[in-house]
C-alpha cells in the first residue's frame, strides 16, 4: 500500500494533545476492518510524523502500543508491518457439524511466536555458518558450543545474578532434557515436586526411574517444613515464579530450603522457567548463586525465543558435571553446534536482550489487558501470584468444580486448563490457569467476555 493512502487513511478529525490517541485509533481500526491488510508495511517513525504533522516520539509510541496489543510486527532490519489476527466474532455460516475448535485458546506455555525475531536470528545463523570452520562441521563438544557457554556464563551473570564458569555448563535439547540428564545421572530414589505443578515432570522423571512425591505449596512457595519429613534428598522447584500458581519462593523459605539442602546434603534442581519475565520489579535472583554444590540450575529459550530452538541449558553441582556430560555424550553426541552459534551471536551482539526488552513490554499489556477484564466481568474471580510469566491462576469462588468449567468453557470455544489437574494428592482451590502471551489484548478481552457469557 502507497505511503499517501496510509496518511489519507490515518489523518484523524482530532486535534490537539488527543491528535496521537485519534492516529492510533484510526490505525487499530484500519487493521481490523482490513483497510490495511496482513503484511502491509508501514511508513517509519520519522516518515509518518513528517506527512502527520505529529512529533516523531508520538508515532513511535503509537507503533509500541500496537505492536504490543499485537496489530504491528516490529522487526529490526525490516520496518514496522500489520500483523495477522483472528476475526474474534464466530461465523455463523461455519457449519455446526465440522470438528470442534478452539476460538480462544488459553493454554499455558506458550510465549508470542510471532513475535519471534526472525530477521535477526537469520542474520545470526548466517554469521554462524560463516564463521564456522570446516573442523567445526564435525561432531560437537557434547557439553555445548564453547562460544554460547561463555555467552550464557556472562548472561545468567547480568541477568540472573548467577556467576558461573563457562565449563560449568552443559548445553542441552531444552529443559526436558536437562532435567532427563539429571535423572540419569542420579540414583534411583524418591524426589519431591511442587505441588501443583507441571504433571509432564513427573510423568518424565517417574520414566527415568525416580519417585515423584507431592509437596504442598501456599502462597509463599513450597512447604519446606513438609520437605523436612519427608524421606525425599531432592527436590525440584520453580522458585522464581512458580507453576502454576504463580507465586515467587518467600525469602524465608528459601533460606530454609537452603539450610535444609546445606544439612542434610539434599539437591536442589532449580527450574528457572521464565523468571527473566517479571513486570513489575527485578526478579530475585537465583538460589544456585547461593548454594552452587546443592543446586543444579536448569533454563531454555523456549519462554524466551521458541520451544522448536530446542536450546536449554543445565549447571549442576560440580560433583554431577563429570556424570551428566558422559550421560549427554552417550544420549546423543552433543546438540547441533550452529544453532548454538547463532544463540551465542544474538546474545553477544545485543539482540536476545532487545527481544526481551520487547516482549516485556508487550507481555505485561497483555496480562494488564486480562486482568482488566476480568474484574470487569468476573469480579468474583481472584487473580493469583505475582506480576511475570506468561500465564495468569485465577481463583474460581469455593465450591465450585473447575473440572466442570473448563468442560462448559470448551464447549464455548475457550480452552484453559483447570487448575485442580495440576494437583498431585493436595487438595487446593479451584482454578483455571489462563496463557495471555499468545493472544494480543482484544482477543484476550473477547475471550473473558466468552468465559462470563458461558459461565
């Protein structure tokens, strides 16, 4: 579309200090009517506001706040671009007999894909392909690149506050993996989990030969005092944010997590998940830099990037590290050595903070946007945990089955999962767990709309 239809299209009747708030209007309207289609690129900060008469500041912020309610893709080397979105109105002329769908679709687990930065990754793994020699095409060190373990190594310093050596780290296909080696690498014996949390966990580490056992977590985190009597010497958290419910470890129990690994020689697999998404302060940083012989640390891309990277990364005590790189090198020789390459050019050149800065912003609009419709909607529904993440637990009043209402909400075209399966033995309250990341805030709004019709 020509650069003079966009400004014919977006001069607004406002004037004044509305003049910005009436371009953004007009430009959110423009794209959802279809006026501007899928993929249309836009005029530059600099451009539009000369042909607007506007300052540049206030195109730009226009420009962020689209990008971050999902109608603009902003990507570094390629301009501004109108985004894919879905229609939220059904179509009535879709015919009831096809295979159901989900309309809105609240999973957990997921950040923004399109949002991924695919310009800039491309120019990394070209960079890596051409800086690689022809020795470096043969099989890989199987602990990792040594470029990203070194990149990483500086990263989880500045952002995690976590000082750690380069050779202290084992590259691995994504958490899972991470935490498969770990359970190789471990005697066969009982491990506490978190309680609710993630069942694929379980379902993986009861596979590789350990005993999952529940351990109750409240809004302070995990029960360590429950820990203690229990038979188990090691225990798997997400301290930072936990998951599901959402709450970061309080720093009592984490000293008391802490004291109880230092006196009973207990090991602490620290799943720091998506700890770098927290909204409304730094987050705490993580526990191995407190215990680096009773911790192993465990982080990914996937909450950062894409899960298809397949990219974690795993730092044991070093008493582990011998075991777990011969359980890697006989698993699968080491991961693809260019991908790494490419991580450890964006983390260097400044693109993985870029992207974080990015996504903060746009993940924090949506979990606002969210929170904001449900207390206009559902106001007796609770929002629980802490500001991060990419998902939101919502309290259900007392009584009611949240197993019944993800069922009704399906059926309603809302898939969210209920928190009560995420139970292992504890009986907690009842929930939904709500993935904002994917969804732009209209169809987020459109989605509690659906969820309070239905309910």
């Amino acid at each position: 579309m020509a650069v003079e239809t966009i400004r014919e299209l977006l001069l607004p009747a406002a004037a004044g200090g509305r003049r910005g708030r009436a371009i953004e209007a007009a430009l959110r309207d423009a794209i959802r009517t279809g006026r501007l289609a899928v993929g249309t690129r836009l005029p530059s900060s600099r451009d539009l506001a000369r042909q607007l008469g506007v300052a540049r500041g206030t195109v730009t912020a226009l420009y962020e706040q689209l990008t971050a309610e999902g109608y603009l893709l902003s990507k570094h080397g390629s301009g501004t671009r109108v985004a894919p979105i879905d229609d939220p109105a059904p179509n009535p002329r879709v015919s009831a007999t096809k295979s159901p769908t989900w309309e809105f679709d609240l999973r957990p687990g997921l950040p923004a894909l399109s949002a991924f930065p695919r310009a800039e990754w491309l120019a990394a793994e070209r960079e890596a392909l051409n800086a690689t020699p022809d020795l470096g095409l043969g099989y890989p060190d199987p602990t990792g690149h040594p470029a990203l373990r070194a990149e990483l190594a500086a990263y989880l310093g500045r952002v995690r506050a976590l000082p750690t050596n380069p050779d202290d780290i084992v590259i691995t296909s994504g958490a899972a993996e991470a935490l498969s080696l770990l359970a190789d690498a471990l005697p066969d014996q009982r491990i506490a989990v978190e309680d609710p949390s993630h069942h694929g966990q379980a379902v993986l580490l009861r596979d590789h030969g350990l005993q999952p056992v529940g351990i109750p977590v409240d809004d302070k985190g995990i029960n360590v005092d429950a820990l203690s009597t229990s038979d188990c010497s090691i225990v798997l958290v997400t301290a930072a944010h936990q998951f599901p419910l959402g709450v970061a470890l309080h720093p009592e129990r984490r000293r008391h997590l802490l004291s109880w690994a230092a006196e009973t020689g207990g090991l602490i697999l620290e799943d720091d998940y998506d700890a770098e998404h927290r909204y409304d302060r730094p987050a705490l940083g993580a526990m191995r830099a407190l215990a680096p012989d009773h911790v192993a640390y465990i982080g990914s891309v996937s909450k950062v990037l894409a899960p298809a990277l397949r990219i974690g990364w795993l730092i044991p005590p070093r008493r582990l590290r011998d075991a777990v790189a011969r359980v890697k090198e006989m698993h699968d020789l080491g991961c693809p050595p260019l991908p790494q390459a490419a991580l450890a050019h964006l983390i260097a050149t400044g693109g993985y903070d870029r992207h974080l800065r990015r996504t903060r912003r746009l993940y924090r609009a949506r979990r606002d946007a969210l929170i904001e419709a449900i207390t206009q909607h559902l106001p007796q529904w609770q929002p629980v945990g802490i500001a991060a993440g990419l998902h939101l637990v919502v309290r259900l009043p007392d009584g009611t089955d949240d197993v019944q209402l993800r069922e009704k909400l399906a059926a309603a075209g809302v898939h969210t999962p209920a928190l009560s399966t995420y139970s292992h033995t504890a009986a907690g309250y009842p929930g939904l767990v709500l993935g904002y990341a994917a969804l732009p805030p209209d169809r987020l709004r459109a989605a509690v709309e659906r969820i309070a019709s239905a309910d």
